[in-house]
C-alpha cells in the first residue's frame, strides 16, 4: 500500500473512532427525550420532526464514517459517472436545508460529462463543500444568498466549482482551511475533519486538485479532476 493510502487510511481510523462515542451518546439522548414525552402524553408535531432530523443526521454521519473507512479506502471500484447526475445526487441530499434557510441554487452543468471517479467519494466531497457554502451563507445573514455549481473542461481535465456570495474569506483562514482540525466553526457546527478529507481524497485518488479562491462577492472552491483514473 502506498505511503499516503496508508496515512489516510490511519487517519480515517482514528476519526472514526473519535466520533463513534459521541453519536452514541446523540442517539442515546434522543431515546430518552422521546419516552420523556411519550410518558408526559406530550405529542408536539414539531418536536418530533425536530428529534428525528437528528437521529437521520445521526444515522447519516454514522454511514458516512463507514464509507470512509470501508468502503472508500478498501473496496471502493471507480465507475463512470455523469457529473451532472452526481452533482444532482450531492444537491437532494442537502437540499431541504437550503430549501429552508432560503438559498438559491443556480446549476450550469454539462449533462454529457462523464468521468471516471471514485462516485460515492466524490458525492461526499461535493455535499462538503456545499454545506460548507451554506454555513458561511447563514452565519453571516446574507440577503439574497445563492450557490452556484458549474463543470466545464480545461487543459483536458472536468472542473467542478462551486461558489457562494458569501462575502469570501480571509487570508489567515485560506491558508489553514484544509488543515486537520482547523475550523472557524463553533465546535456543535463541524471539527475542520471536512475540506481536510476533501482535498486528500481529491489528490489522493483521484489524480486531482482542491482549491479555494475569492471571486467577486464570494468564495469559489474549484476541484479539477483528471479523465482518467490510473489504477492503485
């Protein structure tokens, strides 16, 4: 195994078995507010709503870490794709919280694109980074707040970007943001884990590129991706 498979492959381990407990816990804690209600006869639609977007997050974090560390590094079989279908696929996973916080979608996308890619791993990257424009849109209130994703090819490679308007970032967080752990986040939002995980699967894997700029009102995050995949 190479050198930087193995290092990742450590690094997911360790991440994993940070988060099991805490999730546990999560869970655990939902159970018990439900048979507080339920023995309290306090039946609230929106409560319940409310408890079970956390055990779906929950569940949902729990099978991420598994397709990191499993699947992904392990048995995970590269397959074409069109990146429009993927893109789409990334969107409904986080689309009802941009739905409910108000934020336009704009999508410019080539629905011929097809790439070689590692699918599952390259979802989860994308549906990082637009929660990660999604975060920045709410925690600064923007009026107006929208995500654009583009592809398009260059210099013989697909690129994917996705921008945000909201309002770009500083110098001192660019230069850290794909660090492990590095977060500007309060620690209940994110750990930093994300573009870390990103940009290393991007470059790992996939013979790419993670980067961010600021472009105009916002923040543009741009991954460049080969046609080709050589086989580890």
């Amino acid at each position: 195994m190479k050198k930087q498979e193995k290092l990742f492959k450590e690094t997911m381990e360790n991440i994993a078995h940070q988060w099991r407990q805490p999730l546990s816990q999560i869970n655990s804690t939902v159970s018990v507010i439900d048979n507080i209600l339920y023995e309290k006869n306090i039946q609230d639609p929106l409560l319940e709503e409310k408890l079970q977007e956390i055990e779906a997050l929950t569940r949902y974090m729990s099978d991420t870490i598994d397709d990191f560390k499993n699947h992904f590094i392990e048995n995970g079989k590269k397959e074409k794709i069109k990146l429009a279908i993927l893109i789409k696929n990334a969107l409904s996973t986080v689309e009802s919280g941009l739905k409910e916080n108000s934020i336009e979608v704009v999508l410019n996308l080539d629905k011929e694109y097809e790439c070689e890619c590692y699918a599952h791993q390259l979802k989860q990257i994308l549906i990082v980074l637009l929660n990660n424009a999604k975060d920045a849109l709410l925690d600064r209130n923007i009026f107006n707040a929208k995500i654009e994703v583009q592809t398009f090819q260059q210099n013989g490679e697909y690129i994917i970007k996705i921008l945000d308007n909201a309002g770009g970032i500083t110098k001192s967080v660019k230069e850290k943001m794909f660090e492990p752990y590095y977060t500007t986040k309060h620690f209940s939002k994110g750990t930093g884990i994300g573009l870390y995980m990103a940009k290393k699967i991007i470059e790992g894997r996939h013979n790419g590129t993670l980067m961010v700029k600021n472009v105009g009102s916002g923040t543009e995050f741009t991954i460049s991706l080969a046609k080709v995949i050589d086989n580890e």
